[in-house]
C-alpha cells in the first residue's frame, strides 16, 4: 500500500509538470528574459553598426547645412624676386620728360630750355618691389546653390529615417532570437524533468520487481527490461545534456553574460496567449517603411541631380593687412558677388537622375514584393499560432489518457495480468505524450512570438 501511494505521488508530479498551462496575462515575460533582452540588444554588433551609420549620416546632413557658412582663409608669404618690377626705359623717359615740361610751365620757363640742375625730378618708383611680404585674409561665402542644399539635406533625412527603420527590423530579430533560444532552453528543462520523474518510476518499479524475484512472484529477466528502459533513458538525458549546454553557449554568445548567470536559468514553459488585438496587422510594417524611406532618398537625390543644371551664387571678398609691398596695381581690398551657371555639361547629370529613377522603380518593386511576402507570412503565422493552441488542448488529452493507461495496466501488473514489457510500454507512452504537451507549448510559443514579430508587436509583452 506503501508503494502505491508513492507511486500515486510520483504519478501526480508527473501530472503536475506536464499539466502546467499558465494563461500569460499583463506581464507576458519574466525579469530574467528581460534583463537576457536588454543584454543582447547591448552587444548586438548589427545595431552598434546601424547607430554608427545614423551617426554618419547626421554628420552628412550637417555638413550640407554647413555649406552657407562663410570660409574665412588667412594667407601670409613672403616672395623674393630676382629684380624689381620697373617701368620700361622708355616710358621712363617720357614720363621724366613730362614731369619736366610740367616744372617748366610752373616756372615760366620757355619749353625748350633747360631745366636748372638744383631743381630736382620725382624718383620713378617700381611697379613691385622684389621683397614682397604679404598678409591677407578671404572670403568665400556660398549664399545660393540652386537647390542642391535643398534637396541634399532632405536625401539625407530619408536616409536617416530609412536606417532607424532598419534598426528596427534588427532589434525585434534581436529579440526574437534571444526568445527562442531562451523557449529552447525551457523546453530542454522541462524534458528533464519529465525524463527525472521516469526515472523515478522506474526506481520505484525496480525495487518491486527485485522484491517479486526474491520471493519468485517475477524473473530476472524483468530487471533486464528495466535496465535496458534505463540505458534508453540514459541516451535521452545526455541528449537533453548536450542541448542544453549549447544553448547555454549560444545564449552567452547573443548576450555575453555570464555562464554562471545562464546555468542558473531556470526558465518554464507558459503559452503565450495573446489578446484579438494582437492577432491583427494595425500598422504599416517596419520593412514597408524603411523601403519607403529609400524611395524617398532617392527622390531627393534626383532633383538635386536635376539641380545641377540651375546657377551657383557666391560672395567672395579679400582684405590686405600690410600694403607696403603692395604693387601699384594690387587693391587694397575688394568684395564682389559671382555667379556659376553649368548650362550643359555633356548630359552627365541627365543620365545620373535616369539611374536614380530607375533605382525607385526597383525599391518600388521590393515593397510590392515584400508586403505580398508579409502579408503571407502574418496570415501563415496567425494560422500557426490558432493550431498550436488546438495542439495544446489535444496533447493535454493525450497526457491524460497516457496516465489512465499506465495506471490500469500497473493494476493489470500488479495483478499479475500483464507482464514487465506492457507496464514499461505505457510509461513510455506516458513519457511521449509529456514530451509532446512540452513541445506543444513550446510551438505555440513560438507560433505567438512569429506572429508579433510579423504584426510589429513584440514590443508588447517586453515593455
């Protein structure tokens, strides 16, 4: 009697583990997922990537906004010529004649006499000294760039948008993993454990078939049967074993916690039911919008393409501050405005606006493409997640049925009805349809985590 009790409780933590169906509810995942969730989009290299590529791309856009700020240059040098720069000889002479002429007629003196010696004529200076030191400073001031500015900074801002969008797609993938491979690890636990309560059934039976041979109720060859039912579970569990250390060395890899922080994981298995809301496609998908964004860049990028072809204003100024070595033809300063004008320029730009449209057609394509994909997808994922919820509710039966089994054909056993082998067939049975209910929740699980990640909602249950 003693041993049927313990049978009826090892029978009844059987039960319980296979039976554990929690309906999740408000908070749809544990601290511990979370806390692998936060970890794993901190070391995910796609993201830190993606941000480096944002980052450049604002650095981009600044750098067409920092087009119509000014350019201010100082200059300073020093030239040493062979010679100095002077008027030719001739010329020299006319003007010193001139310069006469002029003294003369100040004088009163006839023209053609001779002018006294001690009156002196002006020195003909050179045009430029041969030591030449100057210090300048110039203006270069972009105040108009026919609209390529314009176009460049929205081209950028798609850009931008369409790389957030992306991160996006790699967050949720992210998280995604890290939930699968966290509901793998549950699964292999929760085989333990059922793999731990045959094994118990097993010592259980063992002790009374040990029992039955001494007092001849049974043979030896009973105690075989067992040994082999326990070498075949020997298998499992190393199986189970070597499973669960992978996927200890991947959760590590995806998060680079600890192994001591991941072996001490202790997850369950609970389907994840989600609510009608859930179930529904309500917003654009990430992959339509980040595909839409590059459209748009492109877009952008044609019309500043197109922009080439209007006129470039500009400011230009320059400033002397020694004019010592000024030549006699060198402006102290100057300011002027010019403009460029590129009225044709052998149809470069023509042809580069030509690929950037086709280059629109063909993301135009992938968003067809990839919401018929999509919408294939949700509708496949929503299917999936309704017949693992059937699958739930069928393995439940199965579990129970495999339990009543076992129970009459122990009666049957104990009766004497049946021998080792059909006992030992329905713990097996049992076993399976335990194995089969966990792998039952672990579908659906994954079913409702396909499904949010398809309908952009997996943010939901992580918040």
């Amino acid at each position: 009697m003693k041993k049927d009790n313990n049978l009826n409780k090892f029978a009844g933590i059987f039960l319980m583990l296979s039976l554990a169906i929690v309906q999740a509810q408000g908070q749809q995942i544990n601290p511990v997922l979370k806390d692998l969730i936060q970890k794993a989009l901190q070391k995910n290299h796609e993201l830190k990537i993606t941000d480096y590529k944002i980052t450049k791309t604002e650095i981009n856009r600044q750098k067409v906004y920092k087009t119509f700020l000014p350019a201010l240059t100082l200059n300073a040098g020093y030239t040493r010529l062979n010679d100095d720069i002077i008027l030719d000889p001739k010329l020299q002479l006319l003007l010193k004649g001139s310069e006469r002429l002029l003294i003369k007629e100040q004088l009163g003196l006839p023209f053609n006499s001779q002018l006294p010696p001690t009156i002196p004529t002006s020195e003909i200076k050179p045009i430029q000294d041969k030591n030449i030191l100057k210090s300048s400073a110039d203006l270069q001031w972009v105040i108009f760039t026919g609209l390529e500015a314009h176009y460049g900074i929205k081209a950028t801002q798609h850009k931008e948008k369409a790389l957030r969008y992306a991160r996006e797609i790699t967050t949720k993938q992210s998280i995604k993993e890290v939930m699968q491979t966290y509901d793998r690890l549950a699964l292999v636990i929760a085989s333990e454990k059922v793999l731990n309560s045959i094994e118990k059934q097993l010592d259980l039976k063992e002790k009374q078939v040990q029992s039955a041979v001494k007092n001849g109720l049974s043979i030896k060859i009973d105690l075989q049967k067992i040994a082999f039912a326990r070498q075949k579970l020997q298998i499992k569990r190393t199986e189970t074993q070597n499973q669960k250390a992978l996927l200890w060395e991947k959760l590590h890899q995806l998060t680079g916690a600890s192994y001591t922080f991941i072996e001490n994981i202790k997850p369950d298995l609970k389907p994840l039911m989600l609510e009608k809301s859930q179930l529904q496609q309500l917003q654009k998908p990430v992959e339509i919008k980040s595909l839409e964004e590059i459209v748009q860049a492109k877009n952008s990028l044609q019309k500043m393409t197109y922009a080439k072809y209007l006129p470039k204003i500009a400011i230009k100024g320059h400033y002397e501050f020694l004019d010592d070595d000024l030549s006699m033809l060198d402006p102290k300063w100057y300011v002027g405005i010019g403009l460029k004008w590129q009225i044709f320029d052998g149809l470069k730009a023509i042809d580069q606006a030509r690929k950037l449209k086709y280059d629109k057609q063909i993301y135009r394509e992938k968003i067809q493409q990839t919401q018929e994909l999509l919408n294939l997808a949700v509708k496949n994922a929503r299917l999936n997640y309704h017949t693992a919820e059937k699958q739930i509710a069928l393995n439940n039966k199965a579990v129970q049925l495999a339990k009543d089994t076992y129970r009459l054909v122990e009666k049957q056993y104990a009766n004497g009805l049946v021998d080792i082998t059909e006992l030992l067939k329905a713990l097996t049975e049992w076993q399976k349809a335990g194995f089969k209910l966990q792998e039952a929740y672990y579908h659906q699980r994954q079913a409702a985590l396909d499904l949010l990640t398809r309908t952009d909602r997996l943010q939901d249950i992580i918040q």
